[in-house]
C-alpha cells in the first residue's frame, strides 16, 4: 500500500468514531498492538527529543526500505507512533521525505493534543524524516 492509501484508511477508521474519547481509545488500543520493543533499543541516541513523554524510535535499513520500532511510556503517545509507524515503516526513504502526512489533520489529531502532545508529535515526525534523509543521504553517496 501506498502512503497515502493508509492515510485514507486511517482516516476512514476514525471518522466512524464522533466521540473524541473513543479516539483517544483507538489511539491506546493501537499502542497496545506494536511490536515488543527490545530493550537494547532504549538508548539515548533512539529517544526522540521534544517529547514529554519518553518516545523510543529504532530505525532499520532493510532491502531499500526503513523499518521502524517503537515504544512509549504513555499510553496516548504510544498509539500516537503507532500511527506514525503504520503510515510511514516499510517505505522508500524518498517515499518518507516525499510524503505528505495529511491524515494527522484530517482525524483532527493535532487539534485534540495537549500543545506538549502536540510538540511531541512533530518531534516524532522530525526524527522519522531525519532517519529517511540520512539513509537517504548515504545511498546517494554510494
């Protein structure tokens, strides 16, 4: 799937939810299903700055594409980088630098955060397009 085809069905999953305490549900629901983040992981160059909450973001380079892990020690942002991570992992680093993240507005996401919260998303996003242009950096330095 493109990125912007998962956007569009994000979007689609929370527009059936008017209540914004359903969404802060789906968003923890949705941290609850990432990938068990191993430990080695949670290192100070993986922790995102900018955020309140302690955000851990692993970053690998596999066949052309990034993939991503993450962690949280809330609840809300956890589900707010699964979000990301669903949007974003198993693309181009192009594809990540290209891509134009329109779901975060469309499900009303940045409105409803907390401006700590909101911060932290931007930071969030920041350090995944940081990741995409230094891997994309290096392979055109190849």
């Amino acid at each position: 799937m493109t990125i912007n085809e998962i956007q569009d069905e994000i979007i689609e999953e929370f527009e059936g939810l008017d209540d914004w305490m359903d969404r802060y549900q789906m968003l923890i629901d949705l941290g609850g299903e990432l990938n068990d983040f191993d430990e080695k992981y949670k290192t100070e160059q993986n922790l995102i700055d900018g955020c309140q909450s302690r955000v851990w973001v692993q970053c690998d380079y596999v066949d052309g594409r990034l993939r991503f892990q993450a962690e949280s020690d809330a609840l809300i942002v956890k589900g707010i980088i699964a979000l990301l991570i669903r949007v974003l992992d198993n693309h181009t680093p192009q594809e990540i630098l290209d891509a134009d993240l329109y779901f975060i507005e469309r499900i009303g996401l940045r409105e409803h955060l907390s401006p700590t919260r909101s911060n932290g998303l931007l930071a969030m996003v920041k350090q995944i397009r940081a990741y995409a242009m230094a891997h994309g950096a290096s392979l055109n330095d190849k």
